[in-house]
C-alpha cells in the first residue's frame, strides 16, 4: 500500500489516493468495475511512481498534508477543509477578516454578519442571511460559493519538515450522465481539479532543497539520476547547492526529455495520462493508513481537518467514486466507499496488503445495486470496509501470487474469520455450508460481491 507521511494539518491536508472509474466489465487494459489490468496495475502498485490507495508520484508521498497560507485572489486563508471533493474555505478566516462566527456557514442558526469570508460572500449575495437568519438557503449557497478554484496555492506541510506548494490549475463539474460501468449516474456533485507543484526556484539555481518529483528534472537529479550521474537525493532532502546546479544543467533538457534546469514549471501532483494531460484529482475528507501486514492496516480515518487527494484513473480511492460510491453523501455511501477500496485492492485480509492478479476481468455487485452484477461468473469474494468475508480466491488461480497468498495466510492467522471481531475471511468450497450466505448481500457484512470468469471445471468451483 505504500507508505504515506500522514499528517494534522492545520485544517486541511492533502494526500492522494487514486482512481480511474467504471464497472462493468474489464480485459486486455480495459476497466472492469473500476479494476484496471495488463501493466496498468499489478498488486496495487502503478506504474510511473503512482501508488494504488495512495499517493506517491515520482517518490512524493502527499497524504496527510497540512496546508498554510493558501492564497486564492491575493487572500489567504489559514486553512481549507473539504465540501464535498472541492476545497472550501467555510468555517475559515483570514489574517484580514478572522473568524468569529457563532456556528459554521454550513449549519443553519442565527444571521451571520460578516464574521467570515464564507458569510461575507453569502451576505453579499443574500442580505437576509446577514441581517435576519442563517437558514437552509444559506447553507446551501454556502456550500456552493465558498469554494476555492483555479489559482488556488496551497503551501503544505510535510511531516518530516518540508513545505512545498500546490496550485489548482482548472477545475470541472462532472457531468448529470454517466456510465459507471452498469448503471447510470449522476455526477453533478462531483468538481475535479487538475493541481500542479509549484517550484520555490529554479533548478538552474541554488537555494532550499527542491521537492522530488516537483518537476521531471528534481525528479531525474533525485530519483533517476542519467548523465554520469547518480541519483542524489541531498539535492532534494538538504539543500539544492551548486553541485545539484551542475547535476541538474547536465541531466535535463530534451536530452532525456524533462523540462530545462531552467524551468520553475510544475509537474501535475497526480501524473499525467499517455498522451501528456495532467490527470484530473479530487479532494475528499479523510486519510487512509498506508501500513499493511497487521490487523486494520490500511484503513480509513475520518477527519475533518485531512483530506486526500485522489487521482483519476491510476487508484483505488478516486475509482470508487467513479464507480458510485460518494463518501461525501452519507454515511452509509463512506462505508461503501471504504467496502470498494478494499475490494479494488484485492485486499482480502483487511491489512492493507494488496493481491490484485494483472490482467483479470472482475464483475462487481452490491447490496443497492450501485453497481450491479451482469455477469453469470464464478464467486470471488464478499466484501466490506473489513476486507473479503467469504472468499474464493479466484481472482490469484493459476497465478504465481496465488503460492505466495496461501503462505502469507499461514502467517497471518487474522486472516482467518474470528466470529468474537468480525475480522477475516471464511474460505469456500462447494460442500461448505454458508454458499447461500456468500451468494446473499446485506447492508454490513456482505455489502458487494466480487466474481471472476476465470475457467473451472473441478469440483472445486464455486457456483
């Protein structure tokens, strides 16, 4: 699952998990409920430094990022939180203009009088929720005006020390009509932004350690290396000296395609697609736990001052959103986002180790039919946010990961089912008792259902 540095912001952090979206049916590259194969993704991993459930491009790590300072139109603001998958800055206040408003702009009460930039921007729309009541419709243009776009910079804070800046670039509504994969939905609460790094100086330059992967050329100096030269992580974690300068003019330009020594321009913090554009992120609440090998690993944390960025099409947090579930609508569609990214990982012990097998076709259902079974396949496996519940494993036949799972389960006793917690998995076999109840989805322990078209002829099949 990678490793993330998380960490308290002071009212806003940013980290990123990814996604890429669609249900249904996927092979040879295609999706398949969102699951993506042939070298796109193999064990949760992706490709050109981007990791599954979060956030790591060309070696940076960004969930949990604190952000200061974050100016938008010449304000700054102390903080941002998160307002669906869009910055917002309700509940905030400037050097300018502090906060000191007796309830947020997001919860209806008494008239708000200037004490906030949010309630300034409503007033100034609305006189009544200034000079009479803050009610319903004020929250609702709270909710929709009080949102940070593009020109937005977000200085964030790592936990290790450094601070590098974001900015977000363009931003796009999705659309009322979408395919996810088996249904249609609708995606018109959902703002996707493309955010870039934003570089202190250039690399032609000496001065403070530049963020790897900022840009293709800190990425060559300190990840890659090419020229002559190794890669030399100093320039990156202490300072960026003349020595880096050198390093630097000698490595980038068109001679290994990266941007020129000289350029401040910033890479796009999610990646970018074949064709060269940026991939677009969203912003949701909360932080996932990027340990794996115990009990609970990888889980979600809920947090109203972390947020994650997830990328479009290369991870498990951002793909579960395209593929319905909208953490940010109630609390019964965050457990089933949470259900997702467990199963899009192929996680099945509940301990944030991925088991994804390259190149295999999933077909997905669940409880509400957000996503609906369309396909007369084999079981895989029943899922919630705990990992798989009743399992098959299926999706690993015939692969060399499927020797290495075994192992692995021998080492890991919780991943078998204990009944006195609810953790772990109830292997299945044809004879074994509870097929009807893995075939059976509920609102808590079978919330989805993962199946496979993998041949079996034995008499080991599930039905």
């Amino acid at each position: 699952m990678g490793n993330y540095r998380a960490v308290m912001l002071s009212l806003a952090s940013i980290g990123m998990l990814n996604s890429d979206a669609m249900a249904g049916v996927v092979s040879n590259g295609i999706q398949t409920n969102g699951i993506q194969t042939n070298g796109i993704q193999t064990n949760g991993i992706q490709t050109n430094g981007i990791q599954t459930n979060g956030i790591q491009t060309n070696g940076i790590q960004t969930n949990g990022i604190q952000t200061n300072g974050t100016t938008t139109s010449g304000v700054i603001y102390s903080g941002l939180n998160v307002n669906g998958t869009q910055l917002s800055y309700i509940g905030q206040g400037t050097s300018v203009y502090p906060y000191t408003c007796g309830h947020r702009e997001d919860v209806t009460g008494a008239a708000l009088n200037n004490c906030s930039p949010c309630s300034m921007t409503v007033g100034n729309a609305d006189s009544y929720c200034r000079t009479n009541s803050w009610d319903s419709i004020c929250v609702s243009k709270a909710k929709s005006m009080c949102n940070l776009g593009a020109g937005t910079v977000m200085t964030a804070s790592f936990t290790n020390g450094r601070t590098a800046r974001m900015r977000i670039d363009s931003t796009a509504t999705g659309a009322s009509s979408v395919w996810n994969g088996s249904n249609y939905v609708d995606n018109s609460d959902v703002t996707y932004s493309r955010v870039s790094w934003v570089l202190d100086h250039a690399p032609s330059v000496t001065g403070a350690a530049l963020l790897a992967g900022s840009n293709s050329c800190t990425n060559q100096v300190c990840n890659l290396g090419g020229a002559g030269y190794k890669p030399d992580s100093y320039c990156c974690n202490n300072s960026w000296d003349s020595a880096c300068v050198t390093k630097a003019n000698a490595m980038c330009g068109a001679a290994t395609s990266t941007v020129a020594s000289t350029s401040t321009q910033g890479a796009s913090v999610c990646g970018t697609t074949g064709k060269g554009t940026a991939i677009q992120a969203v912003f949701l609440s909360g932080v996932w736990d990027q340990s794996s090998g115990a009990q609970g690993n990888g889980s979600k944390t809920a947090s109203s001052s972390m947020f994650t960025i997830g990328c479009r099409g290369v991870g498990a947090v951002a793909k579960c959103l395209d593929m319905g579930y909208k953490p940010f609508v109630s609390r019964q569609q965050d457990t089933y986002h949470q259900a997702c990214v467990r199963m899009v990982r192929a996680d099945y012990c509940g301990d944030g180790t991925p088991w994804t097998a390259d190149g295999t076709s999933i077909n997905v259902g669940d409880y509400y039919n957000t996503q609906r079974d369309t396909e007369l396949w084999h079981l895989e496996a029943t899922w919630s946010p705990k990992g798989a519940r009743y399992l098959w494993v299926g999706r690993l036949a015939n692969t060399p990961t499927m020797s290495g799972f075994g192992n692995y389960v021998q080492g890991h006793p919780y991943c078998n089912y204990n009944a006195s917690t609810g953790w772990g998995f109830e292997a299945t076999d044809p004879y074994y008792p509870n097929w009807s109840a893995a075939h059976s989805l509920d609102a808590s322990i079978n919330m989805m259902r993962t199946e496979h078209n993998l041949s079996c002829d034995g008499p080991d099949c599930p039905p």
